[in-house]
C-alpha cells in the first residue's frame, strides 16, 4: 500500500532539491576565482567529511587503513 507524503518528505524533497541546485552555483563562482584542482578538492573534502560524519551519527566504525595491531 502507498502512504500519502507526508510534509516532512515534502521539507526533505525541498531541501535535497537546494542543497543539489546549490552545488552548481557555488562551482561557477569558485571557478571564477580558483583553479579547477581546487575546486575539486575542495568539493570532495567536503563531501568526505558530510558522508563520514554521516556514518558516526549512525553508529558505524570506519575500519583503520593501519590494522588491528
């Protein structure tokens, strides 16, 4: 059976919806002041850091690129 959304999906929707159009804005105007390597960079360390901090608010361990011992 299908639920009718609800206006917190609604608030969701919207807010993926700008946080998505955001994205090419914020492109354009840090490629008219900085070189596209750090653009780029900077781009996935932030996204890094959102998707890790993600993962934490979750519960979820990320294993250690130096071992268990």
């Amino acid at each position: 059976m299908h639920q009718r959304p609800s206006a917190r999906h609604y608030l969701l929707l919207g807010g993926l919806a700008f946080a998505w159009g955001s994205a090419f804005l914020f492109v354009k105007l840090g490629l008219a002041d900085l070189p596209l390597i750090m653009v780029t960079l900077a781009r996935t360390a932030v996204a890094a850091g959102l998707l890790y901090a993600a993962s934490r608010r979750q519960g979820h361990n990320l294993p250690s690129p130096f071992g268990n011992g």
